[in-house]
C-alpha cells in the first residue's frame, strides 16, 4: 500500500512519579498505574529508580534483590537486580527500565523486593521505588 501521513499524535496517557515502599517479604506492591481505553495497542514504558538503604543498625554493607514488573493490559515484562549497598550507611540507587506492548486495560508497575545474605537478628535494609508509567498509542 501506499504510506499515509497524518496530521495527529497518537494518544499518550501517563502519571506522574511516584514514590512507594516496598517491604522486603517478597510481596508486590504497587508504584503507578493508568487505565488504557480497550480495543487499542499499547508500546508501555517505565524507568522504575530503585533505592536500597542500609538500616541504622547495619555493620556491613547490605544487599536486595528487587523485580519490577510492567503490565500492560494482559501482558507483563520483569527484571530483576540485585543491588548492594556500598557500606553500612550509604544507599544504593539504580534504574530498571522497562518496556512493552500490550492491549487496553491497566498499565501498571509494581516491584517486589527480598533481602540477601541477612544475618540473624539483623535488620533488612529499606527499599523504596519511584516510577510513573507511560503507553503510547500504537494501533
């Protein structure tokens, strides 16, 4: 066929950042979410920045291993990292982008998180997640 030029941006919905703590169970919690208007293709992105942050009775360096999930109406995508603390006092930060197609519904990004090498009797460290979540019209 030929190619068409149109006129018009695609339709963007989107949040503003948010900021939410994830407690080291392993459970999900969520960070942002927006509703995609149904029968229409979605490209969802996110950039969840992710902060690990010894607790004060911290001797060493402590360490989290933190997913994030992108979900875009019925499809999701995950990654994982695994972050250190630099030393008893000093938060980690890192950035998990992520990206996805998917159809009308939610969009949403939610993060678990799970200590690593806890000693016993000591303190997990503090996780908190800022993300806003983004789709971009595609069909």
């Amino acid at each position: 066929g030929d190619p068409k030029c149109t006129n018009s941006m695609p339709a963007e919905v989107g949040t503003t950042s948010n900021t939410a703590a994830i407690p080291t169970t392993g459970t999900a919690t969520s960070v942002a979410s927006a509703n995609l208007t149904a029968g229409n293709s979605y490209l969802g992105l996110a950039n969840p920045t992710i902060t690990v942050t010894p607790s004060t009775t911290a001797s060493t360096a402590q360490a989290a291993s933190v997913s994030c999930t992108l979900t875009v109406g019925s499809n999701t995508s995950t990654r994982t990292l695994t972050m250190i603390t630099p030393d008893k006092t000093t938060p980690a930060t890192a950035a998990l982008p992520l990206q996805l197609t998917g159809t009308g519904g939610t969009s949403a990004v939610s993060c678990a998180s799970k200590p690593i090498g806890l000693a016993t009797g000591q303190t997990a460290p503090t996780v908190s997640v800022t993300s806003a979540v983004n789709a971009i019209q595609i069909q």
